[in-house]
C-alpha cells in the first residue's frame, strides 16, 4: 500500500505522540507498506519552525526517515491541485491532496477538511 503522510502524522510519529492511532503507527512502521512525505510538507515545518509555531531540534535535511520516501513535487501535481475544487484554502493539504490524487495514493490524516475531495483517506 502506498501511503502519502499529512505533516502531522509524520510529526506525531516522530515524536510518539499518543494523537497518533495504533492503527497508523503500525502501518508507517510496516516494511511491506510504502510511505512518502512530500516536500511540501518538509517545506511546511520549515516555514512553522522560521516563524515559532513549530520548533524542530534537527537539521531539516535529517527529519524524514530513510525509510520514508520524499515524494518531489510535480508540474502534474499543480496541475492537478488547479483543477481542484477550491474547499479548503490550505495550500500545503491541497498540494497533499492533488499528489495523492495524482499517484493513485492513500492519505493519511486526521484533518476532516480532506474529506471534501475525492481522495483515498486512512
């Protein structure tokens, strides 16, 4: 299963956040999943980390697991993300949603706002 992590999802298991389900964990932890990040999102916690909403005690560069695949950004992906309904005005959730929409992946979030899109959700 390929699986397209929402910032938060990434942070929380980083970190053990209890916030993040049994469920997720183990399916992030499983050698038989795919996991991607997208540089969107690594873009994300470098700007809340520059403007204090977000501190991180580590190198950017050094944050994703290797493990975790960083999943580039696309002309294909602004296409996709210009095509779609404009529900929700977070730049960062609606490139998530077109990435995932553009490579057939499931997104895992516990944001509700991405239930307005025809995107696979776990």
């Amino acid at each position: 299963m390929n699986n397209l992590l929402d910032t938060h999802i990434l942070l929380w298991h980083l970190t053990d956040n209890p916030k993040l389900s049994k469920e997720k964990s183990e399916i992030i932890e499983n050698k038989e999943n795919q996991i991607f990040f997208s540089i969107a999102s690594l873009w994300e916690i470098g700007i809340k980390n520059s403007i204090g909403k977000l501190e991180i005690t580590q190198p950017i560069a050094n944050i994703v697991p290797n493990e975790i695949v960083i999943l580039d950004l696309k002309v294909r992906h602004i296409e996709k993300m210009m095509s779609l309904p404009f529900n929700h005005r977070d730049p960062f959730d609606r490139i998530l949603i077109a990435q995932a929409l553009s490579e057939n992946f499931t997104i895992m979030t516990d944001d509700d706002w991405f239930k307005q899109y025809s995107v696979s959700i776990l």
